[in-house]
C-alpha cells in the first residue's frame, strides 16, 4: 500500500479502493460471528413457530434470504449495537486501515466514529436500496443527539474518513455501490426524506449521475472515502444476500455531533485509552 497514492486518490476523487488489505483470518473471524448471528436468528423463527425449518444446509449467502422470505417485514435490514463479537475487532481496529487513515486525517488520536453497522442486502427489496446521498447529510439532518461538542460544529468541518468492505463479492448484479468522483467538493446537497432513506434532490443529482461509477469489489478489499461523496447502493437483483460492513473514523479531538461518544482506535496522546483487544472491544458497548 503506497500510501502517497492513498492520499492522492483521495484527495482528488474522493475516494481509494485498497485491494486485498484484509487478511483471510480477519475476513474469516468476521463471517463467523455473522454465521453464528445467523443460527441465533433461525432459532429465533422455530421458536415462535414462524418457520418450519432452519435451512441450515443454505451457505452463508443465501440462509438469511431463506430465513425470511415471505415474511420481509422481520427481516433485520442492518446491525450495529450487536456488532461488539470479538470478531470483529480484526476488522474495526486492522493497523493497515488505520495507518490509511491515519495519513488521510493527519490528527494525532483517532476515533472509531459511533456509526459502525453489517448490512445485509436482500433480493429485491427497497428497504436496502440505498438512494444517492452523502453520509454528511444524515448527520445534518439532525436524526441523531449531539454530544458536548461546540455549537458551532459543522458537518463540512467533520474531518472523517468513511470505510466500507464487502463480505461477498460485490458487483452490479447483487447491488455495489456507486460513486461519483469528485463530489466530496462540492459541499453538502439538499437531502429530502424518502420512505426508507434521505435522497439527494432530483435538481443536484440530475447534473452528476451520467458521472456515476460502479464500485465493484471482493472480500478483502477495503474502501476509504469521504463523508461528502455522493453515493448510493443499487438493487439487489440476485438471490443472496449481499452482505458489507461499513465504519469511520473520525479526529478523537471533534465532536461526533452525536449523543454517542465512540471508541479510541489509534492515539499518540493517550495510548492506554485506545481499544487493544478483542476481548477488551466485547467487554464494551455502542457508546
């Protein structure tokens, strides 16, 4: 990893794909947890008499699409306060990524930004078809409490770096994301509320969409982008689930502009305070 070229990519597209920077053994500690997560919701389902059987012979891919079909409206569309498995402390705290962003931010201490979530995209349902916004806007829109930070925070001035790795192929078909380079400069758009998510205006998104570009990518693979790029995820048109994680990292020295406070991952000012294991990283909450 040239991290010179990092920063480059970054700065000028908002965005850099780092191919193949997790480890088997993270990406294999992450899916079983997930698998396990998976099992528990099958038992979930017999229990109450919702489901006959538990599909177990299904791969990982497809079980959570057959646990409930026909019944979507249960079906867990994203996890985030389950997320403390030891599992995925590999993953959250990797020193590859984090010395990435740690180049990108340039800051001496950096936080593990409370908003880290697994997403499991279903076949065909727009629940999970994530409309053209910008990650900054949902923390405009005022949907979260602040913390103590100074009032006169501003989401343009949040200095974050957005991570995002699939957990199975992502392509076109199973609905990858797409981004539009270079809009990380053109400040925060006008976001409108839809039944499921925000969405860009039609007016601002109408002069960049032809731009769009899909972001195909396998496990492994880990991308860094900023908190202002326009980005959307397509449909899902297959018959698994598209399984990703994403996370961010943020200046520890900022307010989240949240009620949540985070977790240090990497300081030069007070190391005792960064989260430095995986049993430490279970012991602890979404905070």
């Amino acid at each position: 990893m040239n991290l010179d070229v990092v920063e480059q990519q970054f700065e000028e597209q908002g965005y850099t794909i780092l191919s193949g920077l997790l480890s088997q053994r993270v990406l294999n500690g992450v899916r079983a947890e997930l698998e396990r997560w998976v099992e528990a919701q099958a038992l979930l389902l017999q229990g109450d008499n919702s489901l006959g059987e538990g599909f177990a012979d299904e791969p990982f891919e497809r079980r959570l699409a057959c646990l409930f079909a026909g019944n979507m409206a249960r079906a867990p569309k994203s996890l985030r306060p389950e997320l403390h498995w030891e599992g995925m402390y590999g993953l959250f705290f990797c020193p590859a990524v984090l010395d990435a962003v740690e180049r990108l931010l340039g800051v001496a201490e950096i936080r593990l930004y409370p908003n880290y979530t697994v997403r499991p995209k279903f076949p065909d349902d727009p629940a999970t078809e994530v409309l053209w916004h910008q990650d900054a806007g949902y923390t405009a829109s005022g949907q979260h409490g602040r913390d103590d930070g100074s009032p006169n925070d501003t989401v343009e001035a949040l200095r974050m770096v957005n991570v995002w790795a699939p957990l199975v192929p992502a392509r076109r078909a199973n609905g990858c994301m797409q981004f539009v380079p270079g809009t990380h400069r053109v400040g925060l758009a006008t976001h409108e509320r839809r039944e499921h998510y925000l969405e860009i205006s039609a007016a601002e998104i109408a002069t960049r969409e032809a731009d769009a570009i899909d972001i195909e990518c396998d496990p492994g693979d880990v991308i860094l982008f900023s908190n202002m790029l326009y980005h959307r995820g397509l449909p899902n048109g297959t018959d698994e689930v598209r399984w990703s994680c994403d996370w961010r990292y943020q200046d520890a020295g900022q307010s989240t502009m949240r009620s949540e406070r985070g977790h240090i991952a990497r300081s030069q000012l007070a190391p005792e305070m960064v989260v430095s294991s995986a049993l430490q990283w279970a012991s602890l909450s979404f905070q």
